[in-house]
C-alpha cells in the first residue's frame, strides 16, 4: 500500500554483520537485485528500502533517498544515501547527488544555519529590547519574520540528532515542526511585501483596523491550517529518511510522499515567491518615481545608485527572492544552483541582520544610548 500502482520485481534482500559497527563508508555499497520477470518494456524502475516507522510501525516501502544506479531487462543495480543539507527543503527533482556534493552541501548547510541563527537571535533581542524600534509596523512584521526564520534553522539544525532515536512520534513532529515554520517564514516574506506595497504604493485611504493582529493571525493560521490537513489525512505523510543507527546523521524527518511535498510545499513557495518577485518589482518601480520627481540627476548620481542598489538587495533577502534559485536547480546546472541555494537561503538571516541592523541608522542609534557607556554614548538628542 505505500506504492500505488508499483509492483514488487526481485526478491528482498537484507544484510547484517553481527558484532560490528559498521559506519563512516567512503562510498556506498552497491546492491544488485536480480528482476523476477524480465522488463522488457522498459519500465520505470524505482529503488526503495523498507521503512519500518511507517504506517504506525507496520512498515512500508520508501524511496526517500535511494538511488537507481544501472537497470536493463535482468537486473537493478540500487544504493541509499539520505540527504540533509537544507536544499532538501526544496529540492524539485528529489533525487540523490553524488558523496562529495552532498557532504559540502551538508557542511554549508549547518555552518550557514548556525551563523544565521545567532544573527536573527542578535536581531531579535535587539528589536526587542529597544522599544522605539518597534514602535511602527515595518518592525512587528520583521520581527515575526525572524521568530520563524529562527524555528526553521533551529529545527533543521536538530533534525538528524532528534530522527536518529527512531521514534515515530518524535519524528513525525520534528518534520511537522519544520515544515510549519519554513511554511510561516513563506507566509511572513509575502505579508512584508504586502505591507511595503500599502505603504509605499497605495499610500492614501488605507486604513485596516488592527493591523498586526490580522497579519499575525494570517502569519502563523494560514501555515497551522495546512498542517493540520496533512496530518488529518494521514500523519505518515511525514517521516524519517533513514533508519541507519549508526550514523545518526544520515537521517532526516521530513516529508517522504512527493504528492504532499509538491503541494503543501512547492506550490505554496511558488504562489508566495510569485506575488513576491511582482510585489518587489512595484515597490522598486515607485520608490524611483517617487525619487525622481524629488530631485534632479546630479554629479552625486553614482552615490544614488549605489543606494538604490543596497535597496534592492535588503528588499531581495527580506522577501526571500533567492529561495527562486530552486526553480533553476535541474538537470546539468543543478549542483551549481544548490549551491547558490544553500548559501544565499541558510544566510539569510545573516543577510537581514546587517542590512536591517547594521546598516540602519535609528538602529545604530538607539543602540549605541542604551548600549554604550562614555564618549560612546551619544545624547538622546544628538
């Protein structure tokens, strides 16, 4: 029954070695399976290993991770290695690449979500603690968007160590825990893009009765509802990749049916990225007309642009835009647009911090009254 339409051609195969660990493998050991019944017609032929936290620990077949190396009409040649860099998250294809891809993938996955997750905790506590920033709703709503960026890099961050307990239960909510959040971060980049265009295009009679109550009840409902259907449906959407005991770190709780992960997840990203890439288009379009009917071109022109381009940029991370780069992910150009990928999406955070912190001046500002001692210490109003 985890198979629709699927037939079983080669007998099951298992092995063990009793008494010994067997772990850190510089490649994968290659299984052939001899077919039963000849494909002659040149069937699809899919490689799957038994998950047995399926189907409330009856069992069932797997694809997630495995591999089909070589097929003719008498027999499959298969290996399983399970991914966890963070272009899992959205990789289209869903296929396996090769060790030495995924195993740098992997390290910048974690290295680029720990740098993020400090500097959305240092965003964070900053925004928090310095009440005149977060007085206006441009800074409510980044602070909602770096709670759930935060959540999403925590979780994936934890994900392996948490899978490699083989607890159904605890996987199944690890993988529901990380697909709710990378959904509300989703939903948080497009209502910052909905905000921005209110604010900067459809500047006159607007006026929505509270506000932030409304976009968080989108915020973080509209991510609870999809969830909520998955796991009515059928819990076992979601599951662990890998059921190696002894390298906890080839498992991951994701989701494991392609036909929920293309619809709760990719079909979502894609109307989000969709109202997002037009929504950036327009703010851009009105903030140069609004400049130019402001001030003339100048000799300072060079300095203008290199605003205009800072602009575009701090627009571009905080409405996620580079996460596009998974629609690029195919075929001979895939590994290179993983890259991009993992770099620019687990930087994120990174990203929002300097241009949002950094680079703000109430930010530095307010920081440097209630932070700074001395000749540092500027007056309330300097």
């Amino acid at each position: 029954d985890s198979l629709k339409r699927k037939k079983l051609n080669t007998y099951v195969v298992s092995a063990s070695i009793e008494n010994a660990s067997i772990q850190n493998l510089s490649e994968p050991v290659n299984i052939t399976l001899q077919h039963i019944d000849q494909n002659t017609g040149n069937r699809a032929v899919h490689c799957v290993f038994w998950d047995f936290l399926k189907n409330n620990g009856l069992g069932g077949w797997n694809t997630s991770g495995c591999e089909m190396e070589y097929t003719d009409m008498n027999y499959t040649i298969c290996f399983c290695k399970h991914l966890t860099h963070f272009g899992v998250l959205l990789d289209l294809s869903r296929t396996e690449i090769d060790t030495t891809n995924d195993y740098i993938l992997t390290l910048v996955s974690y290295a680029g979500c720990g740098a993020s997750s400090l500097f959305l905790g240092i965003t964070l506590v900053t925004y928090l603690a310095l009440e005149k920033l977060r007085r206006d709703n441009p800074s409510k709503i980044l602070l909602n968007l770096c709670a759930a960026m935060l959540m999403v890099n925590l979780v994936f961050l934890v994900n392996s160590w948490l899978s490699s307990f083989n607890k159904p239960g605890l996987c199944i909510t690890v993988a529901a825990l990380l697909h709710y959040f990378l959904l509300a971060a989703f939903t948080w980049m497009c209502l910052e893009s909905v905000h921005m265009y209110l604010a900067l295009v459809k500047v006159f009679n607007v006026y929505i009765p509270k506000y932030i109550l409304k976009f968080c009840i989108a915020g973080w409902g509209i991510p609870a509802i999809v969830i909520s259907i998955v796991l009515i449906i059928n819990k076992d959407f979601y599951g662990n990749g890998s059921l190696s005991k002894n390298n906890p770190f080839s498992s991951f709780c994701w989701i494991q049916e392609n036909t929920v992960f293309y619809i709760s997840v990719v079909a979502y990203f894609f109307l989000m990225f969709l109202m997002n890439t037009v929504m950036f288009i327009t703010v851009l379009l009105q903030i140069h007309s609004m400049k130019s009917k402001t001030q003339n071109r100048s000799r300072f022109w060079k300095q203008g642009f290199l605003r205009d381009l800072k602009s575009a940029f701090s627009l571009m991370f905080l409405l996620g835009l580079t996460w596009g780069f998974v629609f690029f992910a195919w075929g001979a150009v895939r590994i290179f647009f993983l890259y991009l990928f993992s770099i620019f999406n687990t930087l994120q955070g990174f990203f929002i911090f300097v241009f949002h912190c950094l680079m703000k001046e109430d930010v530095l500002k307010q920081s440097r009254i209630q932070f700074c001692w001395g000749r540092f210490r500027p007056n309330n109003y300097s």
